[in-house]
C-alpha cells in the first residue's frame, strides 16, 4: 500500500478492498471475522446465513450494531486520495453504503471492549441490497435493549426513519393483431398504467410537503414480447410508502385505480418482500446517547427521515427496542461510479459510537435479557 493507504484505518481498508456484490459477500465476510478476532472480540464467526457476527463481552443484557456487508454491484477501484478541504478521501465501492458504518461498528465495539453485564454483537448482513436476507435471519436470533443499524447519516447526524417499499409487476397480455390496427398495443397499455399510477401518486401528495410522507413510484423495468398469436409488455414498479400508508393498503388501492381496475388483459403481481416505514422516537437513552456523543466531539447534531428503505424497518419493530442508524459518510454518493468517504469523518464516527455506546449501556436502568448467540450462530 502507499502511504496515503496506510493512513486508512485498516478495518475500513480492508473490508473495502474485499468487493462484495449482493450474493458474493464470502470474501468480505471472512475478512471481517479475521479482523474481528484479530481486535480481541470474545467471539466471530458466520452465522447460518453467512452473516458476519462478532461477539464482545458475554453478559445477560445485549446490545447490536446491525451493518450490512453487501454492495451494488460495479466495483470502484480502491484509491485514496488528498483533498485540500476535506483531507484524505478513500474510494470504493461500499465505502459509504455501507461498509463504512460498519468497519466504525467494528472499530467502536473494539474500543470499547466487554462491559459488566452486556453483550455486544456486531453483524455485518448479507443481502440487504436485495431482500434482507442476513437483517431477517438475525431479527428472529436476538432480544436486543438497544439497536443501532449501520446506514450513511454523516457524522453530525442521526437517521430516525425510513419509508417502506413494495414492489409489483404490471403485464398486460393481449390476442396479436396487425400493426396497422387501431387496437391499443400492451406496451400502449402499461404506459397508460404507469401514467395512471403517476398521477394518483401526484394527487395523494399534493397536501403533503415533505418527502418522508409522500408515495414515490418508480419505473425499474420496462420489456414486452410475443409468441406469434399474443403479445405482451410489463412494467416493474418500486413504490416508497409512507407511515400512513402500508404494503397491504398501497396494494389495495392499486388494484381499485379505475385506469388499471378497467384495463383488459391486465395482471397485477406482487414481487418480492414488502416492508413498512419506520419511524423512531427522539427521546430514548440511545438517542440522547448520541446526541451528547456527536456534541462532545465538536459538532451540532440533527435527525433525518430517509427517503429509502433499509434493515432498520425489519429489525426495529420485531425487536421493539430504542433503535436508530448511523453512520459516517454522504448518503448522496450511494450506489455511484464516485463513492467515497472522508478518512477524518470516519475516525470522528468511531469516537463517537464509542462514547454514545458507553454512555447508553453503562447507565441504562435493567431490561430485558437477550439470548447469547451460541458459537454456530
């Protein structure tokens, strides 16, 4: 490595350089166990998903750290650069999401090392860029009194909330006719779906400001085909709900749109997992933790609502405890061809796990007990 490499904490080097695309995390995964034992964890091992778990101290009252390992795919060659305002940049894909938070889980948990009376389990997921997999083998694993989840908020910033998602395929199938007929074609059709849909979500949102609150559609996918005596074309629609509205409701209200209700040879089907919005509250030790740790390291700390989804809508709600994510880097750089995070704000993100970590679970009153991972996960 160059110079500049070598001022790259090597936990976040490291986990980086591993490229670890959705269903290929093994590299990274087995990198992060090593660096876990090599810090002096009380245990780490790949868990029944093949998710990376490090164990730190072996009390009765558990705490985790949930990241998670995988990336987009379009892998960034790892560089590290010097900027004259920011300092020493590192690039690479999964440096901000969301590798990055969890190299700072890795590095805060070893600077705090075992603690009377706890346990704390870092996860490094599997498969959160596509259905969760690593998040929802571990939700029904842990009893945890405090969670926060690895996610990009900046170093000043807590992220409170996250919409929810659902996903549906619209196909249209009609009988083939000659190109030269007025009948409307099936890729006609999904158009005006897609354009129907839009145009309920502009309405829905019309009183609604913000962005948190809003249905945002989105258009993933577009194809059409035909076998010689009928032909069709299909639409993949990703919606961000809000709080007020759930998977269940948004696909009710789907089906009943009189555009699409009306449409001929027009199917609706639910694809992958929904997952609701969540929001947590403002006034719990772990956020008033934080907020006294973001505040001794210099900064003026602030909450986010997210537009996206993420493993904290999963796990929050099953384990009902004080939750938030966290994270160094800029959210804005997700899934592009110029992710990178600041080397600086990185090593401000671990001091201040560190101290919000400390402070959280050394005063918090006595709760519920959580069951200790065995050494199989």
């Amino acid at each position: 490595m160059t110079e500049t490499q070598d001022a790259v904490p090597p936990t976040l080097m490291g986990l980086v350089k591993a490229f670890s695309p959705s269903g290929h995390e093994r590299p990274a995964v087995d990198f992060l166990v090593g660096r876990m034992q090599a810090l002096g964890f009380t245990r780490a091992f790949v868990d029944g998903a093949g998710n990376a778990v490090g164990v730190m101290g072996s009390g009765p009252r558990q705490a985790v750290l949930l990241g998670h390992i995988d990336t987009v795919p379009g892998e960034i060659p790892v560089r590290v650069e010097t900027d004259p305002q920011a300092g020493l940049l590192m690039f690479g894909r999964g440096s901000v999401d969301a590798k990055g938070p969890l190299a700072a889980f890795t590095d805060a948990a070893a600077a705090l090392g075992p603690l009377d009376d706890w346990t704390l389990i870092v996860i490094g997921a599997v498969g959160e860029e596509g259905d969760s997999e690593g998040a929802r083998y571990a939700q029904d694993r842990y009893r945890p009194e405090f969670a926060v989840v690895g996610e990009p908020s900046g170093w000043e910033r807590i992220t409170l909330g996250y919409k929810g998602s659902a996903w549906v395929r619209l196909t249209v199938r009609r009988q083939l006719t000659h190109g030269a007929s007025p009948n409307q074609t099936p890729s006609e059709a999904v158009v005006e779906a897609w354009q129907a849909l839009r145009a309920w979500a502009d309405e829905y949102n019309a009183s609604k400001p913000r962005a948190f609150d809003q249905v945002r559609p989105g258009l993933r996918g577009l194809e059409s085909g035909g076998d010689g005596f009928e032909s069709w074309a299909a639409i993949q629609v990703a919606t961000r709900l809000p709080l007020e509205l759930g998977p269940e409701a948004w696909y009710a209200r789907l089906g009943c749109l009189p555009a699409l209700a009306g449409m001929p040879g027009l199917s609706i089907e639910r694809t992958g997992f929904p997952i609701p919005a969540y929001r947590g509250e403002k006034n719990t030790p772990l956020v008033r933790a934080f907020l006294a740790g973001i505040r001794a390291d210099g900064g003026q700390p602030g909450f986010l609502l997210k537009t996206g989804t993420a493993d904290l809508n999963l796990v929050a709600p099953a384990w009902s405890c004080p939750a938030l994510a966290y994270g160094p880097g800029d959210s804005a750089l997700d899934h592009t061809p110029d992710e990178h995070l600041s080397v600086e704000e990185y090593a401000r993100s671990v001091r201040i796990l560190t101290h919000a970590l400390r402070a959280c679970l050394l005063e918090a009153e006595p709760g519920r007990s959580g069951a200790v991972p065995s050494a199989a996960g």
